[in-house]
C-alpha cells in the first residue's frame, strides 16, 4: 500500500524535525556542558546567543521587586546585581523575601533573563541599599533591574489601582514612578514636590529588535519616595506673569518653580494642551486635565516653563476658568517678516497666502470616528508654510480647494526654531475648516491643468507619429496596388462612357414613348370626361323631352277615335316639347364651343348666354359680381349656366320684363347667383308642371339639388321675379347618378319645385 503525503504537510514535518533537532542539540550541549552561573552579574554578561543556551542558574537572592499584576514575575537580587526572572505562576515572592533559586538564561526581550525558576524562600532581609546613579546611565537601560536612587522634581501624579504614579523629571529626562500610596498625601499635591526615589528599574522595550523604549522605576515600600521638599498648597497664589516674560532670566529660578500665566483661550484640545493669550503675546499650555472650555474664557494657568523646539511652551500644568467674562477673540493680521523674526508662536493670527498643495490623512478618533488631517502648503511672499486642521467628518465638511487659490486661514501659529534663534519653518494649526476662507480663485490653467495638457499633447504626438509612420509604411504598400487599379479603372471608364451613351439614347427613346402615352392617356380620360357631361347633358334634357313626346304620342293613339279634343290637346305638348328639345339642343351646342376656349369665364358665358336668349325681346341684360371672383368646379359652372339660361328663357317668354340683373356673390365656401327681373310676376304655387309640358322650373330644381344646393322663387303678379340659386363650392362637388326614367310618373312625379 501507498501512502501520499501533501506537499504543504510535508514541508510542516520537516520544519517540524529540524526544530526537534536543533533543541535537542542546545539541550544536549548545555547538559554536556556542566556550567552553572552563581551570580546575578553573570547572567547580565550573557550575550542573547550565550543566554538561549539555557544555562544552568544558581543564585541567592531578595526580591526588590513583584508586582500582583505581573503574573508571579519578579526581580531578585544578590550582591553582585539584580536579575529578572520569568516566573509564570501564581504563586509569587514578596519584596524583601530572601530565596534560594535555579533555573536556566533566557536571551529576554532586552537584557537575558532567568526562566523555568525553582525558588525557596529562606528568609527576609531588608532591600538592598540603593546606589545613587545619574539620570543619564538610568535611561541608557544600563541599570536594569538592580536598585537605584535618582533625585527629581514630580511634575504629575495620580492613583493608578492600587498604586501611586508619579512622573519626574530630573537633568531633561522623563521617568515614570509607581509605588504604594503614600499615606496622608493626595497625589496632586506632590506636584512640584522635590523628592528622593529608591527603587528597581524596568525596561518596555521593542521585543522583535530588542531595542529599548522607556524605563520605569518601582519602589516597594513607601519609605523608597522621600519627599524633601513640598511645592506651595496652592499654586494659585503665585503671582502673575506675562506670557512673553515666562522665558526671561529670573534670579534664583530652579526648575521645581512654576509660573502662573492668564490669558483668553484661543483654542483647546483637551486632555493635551490649550492656548492662550494676553495683551504681549501667545502662549501654549500642555496638560493632561480633561476640563473642557470654550473660545474666548478667561483661564488660569500654573506650570513649569520648558522650551519646546528652542520656543517657549508651559508643561504639566493645572489651569482653571477665571471668573471674568467671555472675551471677544480677534486673530492678529502680523506680515510674514514678523513670524520670521520669531514673533507671535503661538498666538492666535490670520495669514493670507498662495494655495501650493494639499494632502489629507484620514485616520479614526479614539470613538471610532473617522477624522481627516488635512495639510495646506501655502506660500506667502518668498516664505512657504503650512496650515494643518484636524476635521471630524460627522461635524466638520472636508476642505476642497483649487491648487493655486488665494487663502485666508486663522488659527494658532507654530514657530519651528534653531539653535541661533532663526525660525526654520511656520506652522498654522487651524481649529476647523471654517477658519480657511478662499479669496480668489486660480486662473483655469493651474499646474495640474498644465500638467495634464502636456501630458495629453503628448500622448496625442505620440499617437499621431506612430498613426503617420504606419499609414506611410501602408501608403506605399498601396501605391502598387492603386497604379494597377488606375488601369483597370480607365479600361472600366471606356466601357462604362460606352454603355452611358446607350443608356442615354435608349432613356430618350422610352421618355418620348412615355410622354406620347400620357399625352394620348390624358387626351382619352379628357374625351371620356366630356362624353359623360355629354351623356348626362343629353339625358337630362333631350331624352327626357324625347321620353315625354313618346308618351304623349301613345295617349293620342287611345284616345284619337274617341275625343279628338283631348288629342289636339296632347298634339300641343308635343309641339312644346320640340321647341324646349330644340333650345336644350341649340344651349348644348353653344356650351361645347365655350368650353374650348382655354379659359372658361363664367360671368362671361352667363352675359353671351342671356343677351342670345333675350336678344330679339328687347331685354336690357346687366350682370354684377361681388367677392373673390375665380373659376369654379366645372359641374358648378355649368348647372349655373344652365339655370340662368333657364330663367332667362322663361322671362322672355312670360313676364313681360325690359330689364333683367343678374349677380354673381362668390365667397369662401358657397356661390350665390341671383336673376331680378321687372316683370308682371307670378304665383310659384300656381304656374304649370310637366303635366301641362312645362319642365323649366322643375329642371332647375333637379340641377341645383344635383350639386346639394338650393333654389328659391319669388314672385307676385304684379310684382318683380327674384330666383335665386345657392351652390357650395368643394373639391368634391360632384353631379348626381344618372338614373334611367323607367315611366311617365318618374319625369312628372313632382310639380312643385319647392321641395
């Protein structure tokens, strides 16, 4: 059977052997080797490849220090040294415990160390007696774990737990204190005290570099912190000092002195420091109080005066609000040379300048908000400074502002100095982005914008010479082909103007064929036109009148034999009816001839027409027209002329007139024709209808209706005839459907025109 291995578990078994190997090999050297260490100081001199060995350890030794929170860990002590040693128990020594201990070197985190520890505890003595150091071997980390004493001036102190943490200072140097509470004492008032501390240093220190951080110092036992003198109780009473004065020569100034300032808060970031300022200039104040102000309260201030950056700062101060009223905070407007000549740090001031650059780091509260540091690099004459804000996204909108504008910003100015007193750089710490103000904008072509544009252009020279080189390279690839193309091109242009010529001749042929069948086509639909006027105009008039003779012959042949009265009667309808087919005829005739004129006038046709009729009568005919005179539908022209025709026939041959009028009323939509005469009249009720022959009046009619128009008589005996005749003028005005009379009752149906 087969077993296969992954790749990723084999590669963990042989880390994992080669580690068993190697422990064993330091195992197996350290135990060959029967070297055992006696002392503290021998463990120190160790290096960290020596102390990785686990040699073997034997001491004793007092316990100078155990902390309850360091989880059985403690230092020991014997004549030659301190030593700290890795007991991870829960079982741990007092300080001042005398043991007896084994155990084997560890390399530690910074100095070696003893670990895997098995003590007894044989007795109790006093602590070692501490030997004075300087603050400077204190810091280098060279005094770690054996007990010192070091002399300093408390600069802050509170209960940590169970523990006093007070902080010192002594020769420039920082260094944290922790202990039991001193009885009697509140920790506060230590500040400023100048005391005498016995006790173990610690190193915090960079495990992976093994690089040192920071040293603390613990004392056990309360007589370890000896107060030699106490500061003032309340450091209040002290009296006032400018804040350009706190940086003076004052005689018999200690460094355990504080000073007292006051002045009207500019602005505030709690739990780290606060500005101020008085009538001769700014000041900053660091502390660790959590007080919170507003802009513009008068504050107290009590302090140690220190130099930050070779500028004066007031450190590890207590400060309170003063009882005076808020206070107008106005920002100085100082030129630049000033701030170059060291004046104004920290105060409260407006500068304008030139907008160079801007950065944002974005970064989280401690509330887990998320804040913006935003940077401006402004440029003010020939000086170039920068303006930082600390902006809460959830309050505070982040500044966007256009590379090369000109700015205002108000805030705290910070001076960066030298040793010879010349100012390095100037910083302008601004409380919020409402504190930056733009005054003008830049010109469209900033040095982006420049940027960009080259960048462009050049990208686009670029593209244009690498597309010029390639359609050169394709260009004379295509010349061989075109010269080729161009012979094809003339042989296909010879053939093509050839088959043109064709074409054109044959296009001329076919257009004359074409024109000659539209003509002919034209010519046929105006003849089957007019035969149809014809056709109507012939049944409508002679037909009919033929129809009606017809009829009037077959009742003269029934009743010849037995009343030959009625037959003559019926004998003088005909004649009637011969003469009326005579004039339809002889109308018919005239119309024909007046249509092919090539522009039919119809108030002319209607003037020819009814001086012809009333010519030998002695009837003065005038015609009038009213309105926009313009040639109408042939059928309206027609049944127009027809109608006055009519009516002029029947005033010569009944009424007796001199003088007939007639009038022509053309409007948008309808045309009126009115025919007056100044004859005897008539009663329209009782004149003749086709039973008596007469057809005149009832004809009329018919026309009009054929065209949905209207025709009214009026008359009296006695009195002047007015027929008038109203047709509608539309594109579609048609004649009606010719309808083939099938007896007598169909021609004579209808006496009364009137309907």
């Amino acid at each position: 059977m087969e077993f296969k291995i992954p790749v990723k578990e084999s590669l963990k078994l042989l880390l994992y052997f080669a580690f068993v190997l190697l422990n064993a090999g330091q195992i197996t050297s350290a135990q060959e080797s029967n070297e055992v260490l006696t002392n503290a100081s021998a463990v120190l001199a160790l290096s960290g490849d020596q102390a990785a060995r686990d040699i073997k350890v034997s001491i004793r030794g007092i316990v100078t220090a155990a902390e309850p929170d360091w989880g059985g860990r403690f230092f020991i002590q014997d004549s030659s040294g301190g030593v700290f040693v890795e007991n991870i128990s829960s079982r741990q020594p007092s300080p001042g415990d005398v043991l007896t201990l084994t155990g084997v070197s560890f390399p530690g985190g910074y100095a070696p160390t003893i670990t895997r520890p098995d003590w007894k505890k044989v007795g109790e003595a006093p602590l070692p007696h501490p030997k004075p150091v300087a603050i400077e071997d204190l810091m280098s980390g060279a005094e770690d774990g054996q007990r010192i004493k070091i002399s300093g001036v408390v600069r802050h102190a509170q209960r940590s737990g169970n523990l006093l943490q007070a902080e010192l200072t002594s020769g420039g140097y920082r260094v944290l204190a922790y202990g039991p509470m001193l009885p009697g004492i509140v920790p506060e008032k230590l500040v400023g005290a100048k005391v005498d501390l016995a006790g173990t240093p610690a190193t915090a220190f960079n495990g992976t570099l093994r690089h040192l951080v920071s040293v603390d110092v613990y004392f056990p036992v309360i007589t370890d912190f000896s107060i030699v003198k106490l500061a003032d109780s309340d450091p209040f009473q002290e009296p006032l000092t400018p804040i350009n004065n706190i940086a003076q020569y004052r005689a018999g100034r200690s460094s355990a002195d504080r000073v007292r300032v006051k002045g009207v808060l500019t602005y505030q970031r709690s739990g780290e420091d606060l500005f101020i300022k008085d009538a001769t200039g700014g000041l900053q104040i660091k502390s660790k109080e959590a007080l919170s102000l507003s802009k513009g309260d008068v504050v107290e201030a009590v302090g140690f005066p220190e130099f930050d950056n070779f500028l004066p700062v007031l450190n590890d101060a207590i400060f309170r609000k003063a009882p005076e009223p808020l206070a107008d905070v106005k920002a100085l407007k100082p030129p630049i040379g000033e701030l170059l000549e060291g004046l104004h740090h920290s105060d409260f001031i407006t500068v304008q300048g030139k907008l160079l650059d801007h950065l944002e780091e974005r970064s989280s509260s401690p509330t887990g908000e998320p804040d913006i540091k935003t940077i401006l690099e402004l440029q003010a004459s020939n000086v170039i400074f920068t303006a930082e804000a600390e902006t809460l996204m959830t309050n505070q909108p982040p500044m966007s502002i256009p590379i090369g504008s000109l700015v205002e910003v108000s805030g705290i100015c910070f001076l960066q100095s030298a040793a010879d007193g010349r100012i390095q750089s100037i910083q302008i710490l601004i409380p919020t982005t409402y504190s930056v103000r733009v005054l003008k904008k830049p010109s469209w072509l900033t040095p982006e914008r420049l940027l960009i544009s080259l960048v462009i252009a050049f990208v686009v020279i670029i593209a244009g010479t690498t597309w010029t080189i390639m359609v050169t390279k394709r260009n004379s690839a295509l010349k061989l082909l075109i010269r080729e193309r161009e012979l094809d091109q003339k042989e296909l242009q010879t053939a093509h103007d050839t088959l043109e010529t064709r074409v054109k001749e044959r296009t001329e042929q076919l257009k004359f064929e074409v024109t000659a069948r539209k003509e002919a086509e034209v010519q046929f639909k105006a003849t089957l036109t007019e035969r149809t006027r014809l056709a109507r105009e012939l049944h409508d008039t002679i037909e009919q009148t033929m129809t009606g003779i017809t009829l009037q012959l077959n009742t003269i042949n029934k009743v010849f034999e037995l009343d030959p009265k009625t037959a003559t009667h019926h004998l003088g309808l005909i004649r009637s009816m011969v003469r009326r087919s005579r004039v339809d005829l002889r109308q018919t005739i005239w119309d024909l001839r007046s249509r092919e004129q090539e522009q039919f006038d119809l108030c002319k046709a209607l003037s020819i027409g009814a001086n012809q009729i009333a010519e030998n009568a002695g009837i003065r005919v005038e015609i009038e027209t009213r309105g926009n005179v313009r040639p109408l539908p042939e059928v309206v022209e027609d049944t127009l002329l027809r109608i006055s025709q009519e009516a002029m026939t029947n005033t010569v041959k009944h009424s007796g007139a001199n003088r007939v009028k007639m009038a022509l009323d053309f409007s948008d939509h309808n045309i009126v024709l009115e025919i007056k005469d100044n004859g005897n009249g008539f009663t329209p009720e009782n004149c003749g209808g086709p039973n008596e022959g007469h057809f005149g009046i009832l004809g009329m009619a018919e026309r009009a209706k054929r065209v949905d128009g209207r025709i009214s008589i009026i008359s009296q005996p006695g009195q002047e005839t007015i027929v008038r005749v109203e047709l509608p003028i539309t594109p579609a005005t048609l004649p009606k459907t010719i309808n083939e009379p099938t007896d007598q009752a169909e021609i004579i149906a209808d006496s009364n025109p009137y309907r």
